[in-house]
C-alpha cells in the first residue's frame, strides 16, 4: 500500500511510501536505501568500495553545484534558500567570511553577478514553450521522495523527482539539469557521461512501484550556464532506457551482495595473478589501423 506521510509520522518499512516531509538532507543521508547516484557509483568507473567510502564519508557541499541549486530553488520552488553575497567575486576576506557563514547556516551563497543569472535562467525556463509548461505552478509537486523494496533482491530504493505531474492516467516525472552544454549533442553525451539512462530507468520504475500509475514518462530538461541560457528539453529512447535499466539490475545485484557479505571490492576484486590492460577499444584500433599496416 502506498502512504504519504506528515512529519512525524513514520510510515511501513517494507511497501511503497511517498514522502512529502524529508528535507534534501534528509534524504541523502539515508544509509538504509539506494538512489539512482549510489547504483551508479556501484559500476564503472566507479566500484563499491569507492561508494561504501564516500556513504560512510559525506563531502561537504562543492561550490560548483552552488548556481545549480539556486537555480532549482526558483525552477521548482524547493531547496535550499540562498544568500546574495554583494561582491563581484571572493577574493576579499569579508566575501569569504559571508559565504563560509552562509555555507554554517544551510545557505547557497552567490556573488551578485550569479543571482541575476539564475534569475535569467529561470525567467527562461518561465518563458519556453515547452519547459515553462512542464514546471507550470501548481501543476505538480516537487522534490517528494519515493521509497519502495527491489522484489528481485529485497533492496530498499529511493528516488526523489525533481517535479511530478500527477495527471489522469499518467505520471510525469520532469528533470530539471543545468549544465555547460545544453546543445543536443552536449546532452547526448552527458547521458553518456553521467549514466543518466540509468537515472531515468530508476525513476521511471520507482514512480510505477510507489504510485501505481496507468503509465508513466520520464522528461529531462537540460539549460546552459551560460547566456542566453538555451534549453533542450528531450525524452530518452526506449533502447537506451532498457540498457539503463539492466546496469540498475546489474548494480542493484551487487549491492544486495556487498551488504550481505559486508564485502566492498575495488575494481579488480580478489585476484591471485595481475591482470592486464590496453588502451581503450577505439584507440587501439585508430592505433593498429595506423602503425600495423
């Protein structure tokens, strides 16, 4: 049964629930679930004794993502609030020591020139013919966390979409990714790069597991850092979200394996003879292709 709870209230360890209370932080500390980045981090190039570290070690927050943030606190209406720091960059002491304070009391700190950025990129996103439809106010709820049990090997998951629209016989599950490069192609290998067929795999069957929907969709909207702020706005192709969703299988098989046995191999796992390595494929061959001819 799935049940949406209200602070305070805990809800079934074992079915579907649907949270509406956890803050960010909240949800990422949990140890007792797996989210899509932990899966991810499981495979290549990654390995589960990288991930049972950074687990057991979380980072402290990276500066980079700072513009992110903000940019999906105006986008969605959730997140972290920020603090403008009245500077044109961090090189003086007193604009560090503001933005260390605000780092102390759960802020995101932005100089000037990055608030009126994300305000421009959110005034875009307001403005798109198709994203500024997607994140419509009250058209859907934002950051709700969805937990439900892997039926194959027991484990608890998590996700946490960015926005759900809950429509008549559909749940649309809108991601919002600011990125370098928005370009189509950008996009294409970032999806690449981050395994984000992964993440649509994961979501799409958490939102089946938890909410039961008729059916369900999985959006990415992607926009540029940088003026004028482009956006692309792509659903990914069922081949790609099949691969995706067998590594989930693959990486979710691990898991259950390396809590079970409290085991959390590196890369190369229990060997007794050293392996070998090449280069990558595509090198070796342009390589053979022209010096062994």
């Amino acid at each position: 049964m799935t049940v949406t709870t209200d602070a305070g209230v805990q809800a079934p360890a074992a079915g579907p629930v649907v949270r509406d209370d956890l803050t960010a932080e909240q949800y990422h500390a949990d140890t007792t679930s797996i989210s899509s980045s932990g899966l991810r981090a499981l495979l290549d190039p990654g390995c589960p004794a990288q991930f049972k570290y950074d687990r057991d070690h979380p980072a402290p927050p990276k500066r980079e993502f700072d513009l992110g943030h903000a940019a999906h606190k105006l986008v969605l209406g959730e997140g972290p609030e920020f603090r403008v720091i009245d500077y044109p960059d961090y090189k003086k002491k007193a604009a560090q020591n503001e933005r260390d304070e605000a780092y102390e009391l759960d802020l995101v700190p932005l100089l000037t020139k990055e608030h009126d950025q994300v305000q421009a990129m959110a005034d875009m996103i307001r403005r798109h013919p198709i994203a500024g439809g997607l994140f419509a106010p009250g058209t859907g709820r934002a950051e709700l966390s969805l937990y439900w049990t892997d039926k194959a090997t027991g484990v608890r998951c998590r996700v946490r979409p960015d926005w759900l629209k809950e429509l008549p016989g559909l749940a649309l599950a809108v991601d919002y990714k600011t990125c370098r490069d928005a370009s189509p192609q950008g996009v294409s290998r970032a999806i690449k790069d981050h395994s984000y067929h992964q993440q649509d795999a994961f979501y799409t069957d958490g939102i089946w597991a938890a909410l039961q929907p008729a059916d369900v969709r999985f959006v990415f909207v992607f926009q540029s850092k940088t003026a004028p702020y482009l956006i692309t706005v792509r659903e990914l192709t069922d081949q790609d979200r099949d691969i995706g969703r067998a590594r989930n299988e693959r990486a979710l098989r691990l898991y259950a394996e390396c809590e079970s046995t409290g085991i959390w191999p590196d890369w190369t796992g229990p060997v007794t003879e050293i392996p070998r390595i090449g280069m990558p494929t595509w090198d070796t061959l342009r390589q053979a292709e022209e010096f062994l001819k």
